[in-house]
RNA sequence: GCGGGUGUGGCGGAAUGGUAGACGCCGGGGACUUAAAAUCCCCUGAGCCUUGCUCGUGCGGGUUCGAGUCCCGCCACCCGCACCA
C-alpha cells in the first residue's frame, strides 16, 4: 500500500495529495466557524477534549470521527453547528516530565499541543479551531478564578482543616473520587491519611438538585446515570438516641426503623467518642481500637475482614421495651457515615448477622412473608419487604408503614426524627502542585484569608521554578508568594495550592460557546448554544468529569452567571479501541511484540525478524505493556484519512470496543477506491425505479443511523447502495444516485467526498451542501416478499403487489406447492394473515 | 456481597414478536494476466438420505399460530461500587 504514483486518477484516489488539498480548502473557506449571531437553528456537538500527552491515541481517533460525522451531518442540515476543539493542559505528567527529562511543564505541554493539533488536522475534523485554547493559557485559568471568587462570595467555597488522602508519591491531596481501592488514581501508591488546612467546593449543596436531575436526562446512557446515583447515594432513614446505662445519649442512624424490635446489640465506630472515651479507662480496648485502624482498606482486605467487636460493657436502652442492649465498638462501622454509630439488627442485616452469629448475640426475626411464619427461624439475614411481626404495635404493618410509625412515634418523644443521609461528600479542590491553576486566595497574619481582588487577576503562574525536589514549587519559591496583603498592606503570602484539574474540565465547554475578553463567558451568547446537544466520550468519566462538570453549571446557574442546569442534552459512551496480542515464551517469560513487527496471515502469524510463529493472544485494549498499539500517524501515512474514519465507524456498534486489524483497514482502503471508481461514469438517459427506491431509502436509512449513533448500520446501507449502483445499468436515476451518494459519504469520508464533488461538477463544498431529501412515495417497495409458514416454518415464499387482500393472500399460500407438500393431507384449522409479511398455516 | 450489562457463523456484527445470520472481515473456487498485484464474478451456520429435509441465537422451562426478541429459573464473561447501617 505505498502510494507511488502521486496524482489522483480516474482509477485511484489519492488521499495524500485530496487530504492535505480539501483540507485547505475548508480552512480558507472557514467552512466550520461557528457564527453565534446566524439565525439557524444551533447544535452544539462535543466530544471530551484531550489531555496533551504527546501523541494522538487511536481512541481519540475514534471518539472525534464519531462527533465528526454529527457535527458534518448536522451541518448539512442546515444547522449553525459549533464543534469545538482544545485542550486540558494542566496536570501531573506535565511536572513528571519536568522532574524526569529538566523541561518546563508549559514548554513540554505547548510542545505537545502543537504535535496533537497537527495530528488531528490530518484527520480532517470539522472543527472551528478560531476557538480552541488550552486551560493552561492564563486567559483561561484568569476567568476560572475569577468564577471561583464568585462561588466564593456565595459560600460554595470553603476551607478546612480536613483529614485528607495524601499520595506520597504524588506528593499530593486526592479527592476521595481518586482513590482507588485505597491507592491513588495515578500513582498507585497506597494512600495515607493527613491533616490539612483544604479548599472545598460545596457539591453537597446541590446533592439533591444532581440527584433530581438525572432522572430528567433520559438520553444519557443508563448506566452511567446509575453510577450517579449510588455515587450520591441518597438514603432517606430515622436519627434518634439511645440512653446509655453510663447516663450518656448515643445517636444512631438507621435506614430501616421498621425493624427496631429486631435490634439486639448497637455498635460505634472505632473512632467514635464513646468509644475513644471507653478506650480512656480501658487497655484493652484502645488496643482493639487500634487494630482496627491498621485493618487494610484495600477492596480485597475488605472483603476478607471478619467482623470484630470489643463489648464496652455499657448498655442502651430500647426506646420502646426498655431493654439493656449491649454496646459494642465494631471494625465494621464507619464513622464518616451517619452518626458513626448503628442500632445493629441482625435477623435483617447481613453484617450484623455474622457479628451477631461470631458473638453469639440472638437473632430475632421481626420480618416475615405473613403473620403465620413470624416463628421460622432465620438462616441468614432477610432484608427484603414483607410483614413485621414480633413487633409490639407495628404487628402486621408493612415495612413502609412501620417505617412511618416508628418515625412519628420517636419524633413524639423528642428523642429523633427522619433524616436524609448522602453518600456524596464535599469536594475538595486543592492540590500541592505547580502546574494548575494558582488558588487565588492571600493569607493575612492580619485579616485572614483574603480574596485576590479581581483587577488583579489572573494570578498567573511563575516561569522560572525548579523541579529538582518533590512537593510543591510553589511553596519553594523565593518570591511569588510573597505579597502585600491587599486589606491591609501588610506582608501576606498566596495561596500555593492549584485547584484539582477537574475544576478546568468542568466549565470548559461553557468557555468554548462563548469567550469574551473581559469575563468568563456572555450570558446571552452561551444561551445560544448551550445546553450540549451531543457529548461523547469515554466511560471512564462517568463519575467524576461527569458529575463534577454537571456541579458547576448548576453552581453558575445558582449565581445567576447562566440559565441552564444541565450543560449535556445527550451523552455517549463510545467503547475503547483493542487489538489482538502477539507473544512468545522467551527464556521463561512472555514476550510481546507490536502489530509491525509480525506478519499476520490468515489462521496464524510470525514474526518478521525471524520468521518463528508467534501466539495470537486476546483482543484487548491497546496498550504500551502488551504493544498492541496502532499509531494514528502511521496509518493515516498508509491509508490516508478516510479509510482509517471509515474503519472507526464500521462493524462495532459504537458503544462497544473496536478490534483493530490489518486485515479491516485493508478493507476500508478497497472500499475507498472502490467508491472513487464509481464517480467515473457517463451521463445517461432513463428511468431506473428500482434503484431511485434503494437511493430514497438508503438516504432516509443513513440519516436516522446517523442521528441514532449507529454509525456501523449507516456504513453498511451505504455499502448495500454501492453495490446496487455497481450493478445497475446507465440511466440518469444512476447518475443521480452517485452524486447523492458523494454526500452521504461526506460526512465519514469527507475528502474523498469533496473530491468526487468536485469532480462531478457540483457547485461549493460538499461540507457545505444540502443533505439530499427524501421523497417519502419512494420509500416503499410495490412489490413484496411474503413469508409461507405452515406450523410457523418457513416452507414458501412469495413475490406480490403490495397490499395485497388476506384473503388473496392466503388462496396463494394454500395453492403452494411446497405448502400442500409439508400438509400433507393434513386439514387446516387456523391461517394467520399479516398483509405484505406472512402467511402462517396451522394444521 | 450489591448494582448494571453482555451472550447470535471462523471473526466484528444485522434483525418494529413475523423469511435468523443484512453489511464487513477471514476462507474457498473461478475470470482477467506471461506472472503477480489490483479488479471482477460465484460460494461460504452445522448436519443429512441434497427437487429437499433436520438442527441452530449461552443452558432449562414457559407464553404464543409464530420467540434471538416477551416471562420464569440457571450458567458464563465484562463493567461499576464496596462494611454507606
């Protein structure tokens, strides 16, 4: 597949010299700049913009041809479409680089930004790059200051001695949304717990309104509003106290008051005051408290962990039998959550069921199926719905109704009431790094913490810092952080602290529909494009990027600052690009190699240095370990730009993963220069109905594929229509149906397609053409095939007018002679007509 | 453990309860060519007693004239969360 010959030809497409033209061709057209003051109709289609590592991925290839093909297709339709383009430039391995190689993060990042964006100009994207910028440009982080400033002055900002998740090797805080099994998201290392003065922003707030609104963006993929919803983590319960038999009160939080009769002991965290207050007086459980403490929080230590108590020998009294229940300091009982302390029911809670089981506590059945199974004993805790028995007065109550009473019946006494309890905490946004965006807050021995004033911003980064030691430039700095205070006039330092890179990710896309000089965005101009019409990206942020950027745009709209609370209509999660594996046995381990360095043939594959078989291991995701990775530039070297769009948009269904192959881009580079081939043909006369139908309806098909996301069924109508018009014989319907075809494949092979546009003549870019309309009285065929069942298999098929009468219908199928064959003699009872579909005969 | 998803040829995958396997890849056969590449044509779920028949959408049941699709019960794999009271 070398290109040689390097002109383009009748017989042979050449994307080396069509990709780079047409390319030029619609930057001096300007052919994708949005225009915030057109009258059209707006979409707004993005997907989720890069970190600036150094290279495109293949994964990225895919994510942008996906919003290519809507945002060149909603183009055709006669949008103002705004598909946007930049970079989330700040972060750790820009300071990784800086401490392993002796660059400056923002020279390394620039540099990095520069390779990216030429990678994806030779892709061809249909971006309006007038607006891209990096949130590393101080224009940028200077606007999200100042919206931070804001949040401020509304108190959706605060800070406070918090302990915090410290990476060590990161040197740095985590949010607890980057700690992963109990290691950090990035370095791995297991994560410590420290005490620090942090910054937070107030999700919490609006845990409810985030909540709520999920249920309202029913075109985002379910699963990821699930995760939402368990990341928030609503609970709805009842908060009441205990009277300890030392003369103390004990709060306990419990989602299931309808089971209090069943409660047999209570348990508080190990770092819950009552019990640091027994562990005071008492040896043995400070020891058992501290072995609870070195208990691992890893996802496996977890789930191993027995169940562990220390009887403090108090007791609590039952706020309705007046019994002593035993109060124990349990390992299993959180004090973030709830009040730290649990009312412990074994017979309908698995945890308290194996401490009860372990401690030989009783375990009461207060739920059942009906009254008469209130004696079956338990063999494990039942936490489903059912009757309440052994219960007093809740007695034959359902859980929902005894729920109620022992909430009203509590909060008569004074003694709790019904609360509601999120999952969701605070977020913090502090990191002790450089390459971020400057906290813009001044410390004053005098006044305190103090606000940068606004003129002064952006509190821009210093260039000239040393990467040598680990933890934080800023802080070594010899002068940025000293300043006068602007209260006072007295000597202050900056805060050091950068904000957590999510902050950037999170208003980003509001940055793009509108960017003014002098403020973040136009309130009226963002009213425009936003909401998002279309996101798409990886899974991978379905929680954090997700929730966090969902977060600020109803933090904004809280402020007054924009009228939208949600920023994305539509979500979609487009599945990771994989590729198989090629390894060997080598001096007792296994040795991988890359796709270049093996010859694939059909059943097996060897490797080109030695020409020794190689194993075809599993397809997966591509990565550096396994070096099955495929270099964008490299193909697209090989087999220009769109042939590699096409493959990114065949077969998978784009939500799921995409095996690369050899052999497939092969296929697609055919296909290529198959459709160019058909763009050579002569003028000619007549009618060719069947054909004008198979046109209708593949145009009518492509644009609900494309409009669902279903770009490999769109690809596939498209490859039905090129082979009918190969087969078809010269008319002036042939004729038209390949000039359509040129834009129904502009919006996946959007070269090739200006090039054939070109060369039939047409006025202007295809880009910027019409989409062909659909003449509805062609979208159905005159002629039908029925299906001829006799029990329900097929035994016959028949070619009829369509609407064809049932009754005519059915005379045709019992004259069948395959039909009378499989009867056999046999009488009809039942024949079952669907018009133009079926027959079905039963006997 | 809890929650969610997926399961269809050698592979990626199509299929409003109505002809299972569209379309692509791989493979096989043929045409063209001195030859190769490219291109074009045909075949390609399995089996059999091959005008055709039987089986076939992870497994076992069910509903229906008719089930890949709906219901019940399993199995396997993948993803998310993780002692959240």
């Amino acid at each position: 597949m070398v290109h040689e010959v390097p002109t383009m030809t009748a017989e042979r497409f050449d994307p080396a010299a069509a990709d780079a033209k047409w390319q030029r061709a619609w930057d001096e057209a300007q052919a994708f700049r949005a225009d915030s003051a057109s009258a059209r109709p707006t979409s707004y289609v993005l997907e989720m913009f890069p970190y600036p590592s150094g290279r495109i991925h293949i994964g990225h290839v895919r994510n942008y041809t996906m919003g290519d093909v809507l945002a060149r297709y909603k183009k055709l339709n006669g949008f103002e479409v705004l598909h946007p383009m930049g970079w989330d430039a700040f972060g750790m391995p820009a300071e990784n680089a800086a401490m392993e190689k002796g660059v400056h993060p923002g020279g390394w990042t620039r540099a990095n930004i520069d390779h990216m964006k030429a990678q994806l100009k030779r892709l061809g994207f249909a971006l309006d790059w007038s607006r891209e910028f990096a949130t590393c440009d101080p224009e940028y982080y200077g606007h999200e200051q100042a919206l931070f400033l804001k949040l401020y002055a509304a108190g959706l900002v605060y800070r406070k001695e918090s302990e915090v998740n410290w990476d060590p090797v990161d040197m740095t805080v985590l949010a607890n949304e980057q700690v992963i099994d109990g290691k950090g998201w990035r370095s791995g290392a297991p994560v410590e717990r420290r005490k620090l003065s942090q910054w937070f922003l107030k999700i919490t707030d609006f845990a409810d309104e985030l909540l709520e609104g999920l249920g309202r963006l029913d075109a985002w993929p379910d699963k990821v509003r699930l995760m939402q919803e368990n990341w928030i983590g609503k609970s709805t319960g009842l908060q009441f106290a205990f009277d300890l038999s030392n003369g103390e009160r004990l709060e306990v939080y419990t989602t299931r008051p309808d089971t209090i009769f069943g409660a047999t002991f209570v348990a508080v965290a190990p770092d819950h005051p009552v019990a640091q207050a027994v562990a005071l007086n008492n040896c043995e459980a400070a020891r058992f408290i501290d072995a609870c403490k070195r208990g691992g929080t890893t996802a496996a230590e977890l789930e191993t962990a027995e169940k562990l108590g220390f009887d403090t020998g108090i007791g609590a009294v039952h706020p309705f039998t007046g019994a002593h229940l035993p109060v124990y300091i349990a390992n299993f009982v959180l004090m973030e959550y709830g009040t730290g302390a649990i009312m412990a029911v074994p017979g309908h809670d698995s945890r308290d069921f194996e401490f009860a089981t372990k401690y030989g506590l009783p375990i009461p059945r207060v739920v059942a199926a009906s009254l008469e199974e209130a004696a079956e004993p338990l063999a494990e805790a039942e936490a489903g719905e059912g009757v309440i028995v052994n219960s007093d007065f809740l007695d034959g109550m359902s859980v929902e109704e005894a729920k109620r009473e022992v909430i009203a019946r509590l909060e008569g006494q004074g003694r709790g009431q019904g609360r509601t309890v999120w999952r969701l905490r605070d977020w913090g946004v502090s990191r002790q790094r450089y390459w971020g965006t400057p906290i813009p807050f001044i410390h004053c021995a005098a006044c305190g913490i103090v606000p940068v004033p606004e003129r002064e911003l952006p509190v821009t980064l210093p260039e000239d810092v040393d990467f040598r030691t680990p933890g934080n430039p800023l802080e070594r700095h010899p002068t940025w952080k000293h300043i006068e205070c602007p209260g006072c006039g007295g000597p202050a330092t900056r805060e050091t602290d950068t904000l957590d890179t999510f902050v950037d990710s999170s208003w980003y896309f509001l940055r793009f529909a509108s960017q003014p000089a002098d403020r973040p965005f136009d309130k009226d101009e963002l009213a425009k494009w936003l909401p998002v019409e279309q996101y798409i990206g990886g899974i991978e942020h379905a929680i954090l990027h997700l929730l966090y950027a969902r977060f600020w745009t109803r933090a904004l709209q809280h402020i007054g600052l924009i009228d939208v609370a949600e920023p994305f209509a539509a979500l979609f999660t487009q599945g990771m690009v994989t590729h198989e594996t090629y390894s060997r046995e080598q001096g007792g381990r296994e040795v991988w190699f890359g796709p270049d360095e093996v010859e694939r043939s059909g059943a097996g594959a060897t490797l080109k240095a030695d020409g020794g078989p190689v194993t075809i291991g599993k397809v997966v995701k591509m990565s550096k370990s396994k070096k099955n990775v495929v270099d964008p530039d490299a193909i697209v070297d090989r087999f220009g730009a769109d042939a590699v769009r096409w493959f990114m948009l065949s077969d998978s269904p784009p939500e799921r993963d995409l095996p690369w192959s050899e052999a497939g881009i092969e296929g697609c580079w055919r296909f290529v220069q198959r459709l160019w081939r058909l763009f050579d043909f002569a003028d000619a006369a007549g009618a060719d109905p069947a054909l004008d139908r198979k046109l209708h309806r593949t145009i009518d098909a492509v644009a609900r594929d494309i409009e669902a996301l279903a770009f490999n069924k769109a690809v596939a109508r498209i490859y039905e229509l090129t082979s009918a018009i190969e087969k078809a014989a010269p008319s002036a319907s042939r004729a038209a149906a390949i000039r359509t075809l040129a834009q129904l494949v502009a919006p996946m092979m959007p070269h090739l397609a200006e090039e054939a546009w070109a060369r039939l003549g047409q006025p202007g870019l295809v880009a910027q053409s019409a989409w062909p309309a659909v003449d509805p009285a062609l979208l159905v065929e005159d002629e039908v095939t029925v299906a001829v069942q006799v029990r329900g298999k097929l035994r016959d098929t028949l070619t009829v007018a369509r609407g064809l009468p049932g009754t005519e219908l059915e005379a045709l199928a019992l004259a069948s002679d395959k039909v009378q064959r499989s009867l056999d003699g046999a009488a009809v009872r039942k024949v079952i007509v669907v018009p133009d579909r079926l027959v079905n005969i039963v006997a």
